[in-house]
C-alpha cells in the first residue's frame, strides 16, 4: 500500500534535515459537482506511533482506518499483467533474485541489492502473463513489528497468468509457508502472509478520495542511512489529480471554482506529501505550514480545497490529523 522531493543544499538545509530525520483509483463513476461552499473539518487519528493509515472520502465526510500491520503485499491487475506493492507503511523492502540464486539463498545478508516501495515506484518489476518473479521480502526493515527474522523475512515466488496469479511464500531454509491463488480482480487484492490462502480487506467499500499514512521519500542528496526515509503524510489515489496553491498568491478563503484555471495540476501520488508540516526545535513539535493549500479533483467538475489545520488531538498526541475543506 497503497501520499514533492524538495532540492535540500549540503551544509545549512541538510544539516537541517539530519537533525530532523534523527528525531522523528480511479472513480468508475463521474462525481456530483460538490453543492455549497460550507466548510467541513475532518479528523483521523493515526495514534501517536503512526500505526494507523487513514483513508478518507471528502466528499461524505468519512474516515475508514486500518492498522499498517494489516497486509504485505497489495496486487493490482494491470493490461498485461500484474504489479505487486510490498506494505511501505511497514518500511518494507524487496530483494529481487534469479530463481537459482534465491532457491539457495538463506541469509537476507548476502542479498546484494534491496529496494523499497515509493509512492509512484514500486519495488517489485511488473509482472507479464506467463512470468515468474523471485524475490525476499523484509516485512518491518526497522524490526519494530517482526523482531523474530523468521517472521521478519520470507522468499517469496510469483507466477502470473491471464486467469489470476499465485504466490507462494516460504522460510528462508526453503520451507514452504503459505500460498495463494487469485483470480484477476479490478480491485487491489491484499495479503498478509500470516494469513495463508485469504485476501485481507483494506479498502472501504466507498471510494478512497485521500490517504493519511507513513510512507516512504527519497532524499536523493542524504548520506545513504537516510536516502530512503519514513514520513507520515498525505497520499492521493492512483490516478487522481491535485494541485499546490500557494496562499501568498490567493487565500484559501479567496479561492473558487473560478480561480481553477490558475492551478498546475499533477497525478503524483506525494503532491501533498508530508511537508504540510514541519517539525520546530523550539517547541519540539510539529507545526502546520499555513502557506500552502490544495485542491482535489474528485471527478468531472468536483473539486475540494483542503488545508490541514492541526497534528495534534485535545490531549497533545500526535498523529491526529485535523483538515477544513469545501467544495468548490
């Protein structure tokens, strides 16, 4: 699963950000233009560890939670295939392998290369009809879910065809552990491997309009401990569009159906990302970022302006996420 990279400077800002890393689908149906301009808030908890991802639906006001241990690997069907997620929210890695060498692979040590999902780049190559993919899996790459490497690691086969796709999972001395067989669905189809042979639901059955989650950024110019790094921000649906709005330019108040021809709009998937707040030394927490907005497009003429207003609940946890937005 299923929330820009910003050119940090050597010395001042990257020193900066050292200090703070060490301290911290597409609607099948057209949308009703949004009626109003009312102004709504909505609040998801994601518990002061983050261990909760948030999907939301704007347009009914609706929060659908999930805990982030819940799957492993998430499988859409694609027109030629298959792409398989790996669960970044757990900060997990894939160690793709030749068949040979990952039948007689039983050390995730001497794996030469690990990859990890980003929001727009999977770490696992897509996966043809009639192809196998090989690979190990690091579930929890801080061990802060899977302490026990027996858990923490698992080889994993797939093989993909025009009617559905297998994966089978196994110890790293080879011992089959679990396997499954799925038809193609135009749903995600997810998977925990502790649970052999079932799919998992994640998804509400209405459709997710944003995501509030921890995710993994690539800070390509950070020394390499910290390049692929751990945030906690907002995610868009693959496939929709939103746009950064700059409040120095017009006020979230100001802005309208009107002001829409001004945006530049993108499908990346961190376009909001997580820098809607930033971490103060002063009072050692996080404070919202108020010169910036966005608007969502959740279909056909219906768009959301939303801006986050607050990271903390009534009692000063952190992790609730709190947003005001409105239809345009």
């Amino acid at each position: 699963m299923m929330i820009k990279a910003k050119s940090w400077h050597y010395w001042g800002k990257g020193a900066l950000l050292l200090l703070i890393l060490s301290a911290c689908m597409r609607p099948e149906k057209p949308w009703p233009r949004p009626t109003g301009t009312d102004m709504t808030t909505l609040v998801a908890d994601l518990g002061s560890e983050y261990d909760t991802v948030a999907f939301l639906s704007l347009s009914q006001g609706l929060v659908h939670k999930v805990p982030r241990t819940a799957w492993d690997l998430e499988i859409h069907s694609t027109g030629s295939g298959y792409q398989v997620w790996t669960n970044a929210t757990l900060y997990a890695f894939a160690g793709v392998l030749d068949s040979a060498t990952w039948a007689g692979t039983t050390d995730p040590s001497s794996i030469p290369s690990w990859q990890c999902d980003l929001p727009d780049k999977a770490a696992l190559p897509p996966l043809s009809y009639d192809e196998s993919l090989t690979f190990v899996l690091d579930r929890d790459k801080g061990g802060i879910f899977y302490t026990n490497p027996a858990q923490r690691y698992q080889k994993i086969q797939l093989k993909a065809t025009a009617e559905g796709i297998t994966v089978r999972t196994y110890t790293m001395s080879g011992t089959p552990s679990g396997e499954w067989t799925l038809p193609r669905s135009p749903q995600p189809q997810y998977l925990s491997l502790d649970k052999p042979g079932h799919t998992i639901a994640i998804l509400p059955p209405w459709e997710v309009e944003l995501i509030l989650t921890r995710y993994v950024h690539y800070y390509p110019d950070q020394p390499e401990q910290f390049r692929y790094y751990p945030v906690v921000g907002a995610l868009l649906p693959m496939g929709r569009r939103a746009a950064v709005v700059s409040a120095s330019e017009i006020s979230f108040e100001d802005f309208t159906y009107a002001s829409l021809s001004q945006l530049q709009w993108t499908t990346q998937r961190d376009a909001i990302g997580y820098d809607w707040k930033r971490y103060s030394f002063e009072t050692g927490t996080y404070v919202i970022d108020f010169s910036r907005y966005y608007v969502l497009e959740m279909g056909p003429e219906a768009y959301y302006k939303v801006q986050f207003v607050d990271f903390y609940d009534e009692a000063g946890r952190k992790g609730s996420v709190k947003l005001r937005y409105s239809g345009l």
